[in-house]
C-alpha cells in the first residue's frame, strides 16, 4: 500500500491576521473590552493568515445556516474538483481508475454528499464505491487514508481516492462570546487537500503505508466537537486537548512503534496535525521533539491556519514536495479529533 500522490486547494482569497482580526472586532460589535480579547487570542496563535471561501465582506450578510451551507456546497465542490483534478494528474490517473472514494467534512452538510456531486463532473465510473465520513473532525485526515489502506489491503491492483474539505469560516458564530468560540475564530481556516492510495501490485510510487492505528480514549466525548442546530456549527473546544496530546498520545505512539519493533529514535518524519499552537507545542513536549522536526506543521499553521481534516494532508503534500526522503526512511503521520480519538500511520520511503 502506497501514497502515490497528494495535492492541495485553496480559496483564491488570503487575508492577513490583523485584517481578519479587526473586521471580527467589528461583526462582535465592536466591543472595546471583547475586542481587546479577540485581539490577543488571535495574535497568540501564530498564524499570519488564512485563506476563506468568501470575500471578508460577505460573512456579516450571511443570514443563517441555510445561507453558510449553501455558501459551503458552492465552495466544496469548487475545491474538491481542483483537489480532485490535482492529485489525479499526479499520480498519472484518470478518474476512471479510481475503485474508493473515501470523503471526508465536518463543517457543512449535503445529501447526495460532496463526493456524489463530483461525480459526474469528474468522470468516475458509475460502480465506484463512495464511503462519505461526517463527524471525525481534526482526525479525518489521517483516519480517511488509515480507511483507503484497508480498501487496497486486500485489493493489490486497487486505487482509492482520499478527499478532505473544511470551509471552517461559514460555521462563524458571533452570538457565542465564549473563550472557545473567540479562540476558533482566529484559528481556523478554508482548505481542501486530497491523496491517492494504492495498492502493492501497482507501479505508482510514494512512501509506503506499513501499517495504521486507532486509539479512542474512553469518556472524552466533551473534549472536542460540535454543538448543533439552527444556529449552525458552534464550537466544543476543551482546555484539555493540549493535555491529552502530551500525556496521552506519545504512549500510544510508543506501542504503535514497539509493535514493529521500533521506537522513536527511528523516525526520521513527522507528519502531525497542527491543532494550534499549544497543542503542537504540548505535542512536541510529549514526544521530545524539537521545532525543526515539526516544522512543516508549524509552517502550515502559520500559513494557513487549523483546516481540520484537510491539514495532515497539506503537512503530508509539503513534506513530499519540498523534503525528499531516503529510501528506507520512516515517518509517522497522526491526529486527533473528535471522540476524543487518534489516527496513527507508519510510513516508509
């Protein structure tokens, strides 16, 4: 089982952090004290800026979760078919050699979902198995390539077509003044990113997939989420998620590795969810790691903020552009999510 290939999309649209900043203060209300907030909550997550699907002006005129989930179909499917077109041209595919799709959201709702709506415009052929996963948040990314090595584990001619797109700005909520909410607005962002799995009878190369765990953590369902109803998305973000990823997740990473007889010392890629600044830190703690080993999730968070699902993906997209490997060289790819839960890969170049 292979990563063949990987791409990414973006809005056309990239705002700095001040300027994202300051029209928030305004669409708050403009409150001195609550601005004042905002604007030290967003400095301290290190992000230079982000991109969002629709012009910086349109989100007070978004009447209500009608008006940002339409806003989201019409945004989805235009990245998702650049995301999708991508990846296929590099892995040297056509849309017809595709057997899986595996689709991954957690910040709007369509039924037929994205994935269906993509397929007559990209070609599919009409038996290709469509696996549409809602709900994993922050973990889909890896979870969603964790599920299309299943698909190929027992298919070694098989292709499968990861897709991930988070237009995290449309579930903007400026009734909620929580610490929470005021945190997400400065942290997340608008992105697509796609991957093509394969399997090992075919000639396509990329990092192999050796193996895929996942770990949920027993009475964590408060941690992180959402809450939803007519209001739309409003955000579930505990204080407790930086905790988790230093006590919690270097253990599970340890088993992972010991169960291939390896540990930490022999990883020589990290591939890992930025959730923010903390979390990367607290995660980097855990670990004993330094900033250079994380440093294309640091250098995505700063560029383009948290884009749930879709940001393992661009961490792995950047890592195989910009840092070719040694062949033998192994990686862990992870996140967390939702449940509260994470996704373990261990790849090898």
């Amino acid at each position: 089982m292979k990563i063949a290939a990987t791409a990414t999309a973006f809005p056309d649209r990239w705002y700095d952090q001040p300027t994202l900043t300051e029209h928030l203060v305004r669409l708050f209300g403009d409150e001195p004290r609550l601005g004042e907030r905002l604007r030290s909550l967003h400095t301290n997550t290190g992000i230079d800026g982000r991109y969002l699907i629709l012009p910086l002006e349109r989100y007070g005129r978004l009447e209500d979760f009608s008006a940002a989930n339409a806003a989201w179909v019409d945004g989805a499917l235009r990245l998702g078919e650049s995301a999708v077109t991508q990846v296929l041209a590099q892995a040297g595919l056509d849309a017809s050699a595709v057997d899986a799709i595996f689709f991954s959201t957690v910040t709007g709702l369509a039924s037929p979902s994205i994935d269906a709506r993509l397929m007559n415009r990209l070609g599919f052929r009409p038996d290709v198995r469509r696996v549409p996963m809602f709900g994993l948040g922050c973990v889909a990314g890896a979870a969603a390539v964790s599920r299309a090595a299943d698909f190929v584990r027992g298919r070694p001619d098989g292709v499968a077509l990861v897709l991930t797109i988070e237009l995290c700005s449309l579930t903007l909520q400026t009734g909620d003044r929580s610490v929470a909410n005021l945190i997400s607005t400065g942290l997340f962002g608008d992105g697509a990113a796609a991957a093509v799995v394969v399997g090992s009878g075919r000639k396509e190369g990329g990092p192999e997939i050796v193996d895929t765990r996942s770990v949920f953590y027993r009475d964590t369902e408060g941690v992180m989420g959402w809450d939803i109803g007519s209001h739309g998305f409003r955000i579930v973000l505990s204080a407790e998620v930086p905790t988790v990823a230093r006590e919690r997740l270097p253990q599970d990473v340890d088993a992972f590795l010991a169960a291939h007889g390896l540990d930490r010392a022999a990883i020589r890629r990290w591939i890992a969810h930025p959730g923010g600044p903390k979390v990367l830190k607290a995660l980097q703690e855990g670990l004993g790691l330094v900033d250079q080993d994380l440093a294309p999730s640091w250098r995505c968070l700063r560029r383009a903020g948290n884009l749930s699902s879709a940001s393992v993906l661009m961490i792995l997209d950047e890592t195989l552009r910009k840092a070719p490997a040694v062949a033998g060289e192994l990686g862990v790819m992870l996140a967390m999510g939702p449940g509260f839960c994470s996704e373990l890969l261990l790849l090898r170049w």
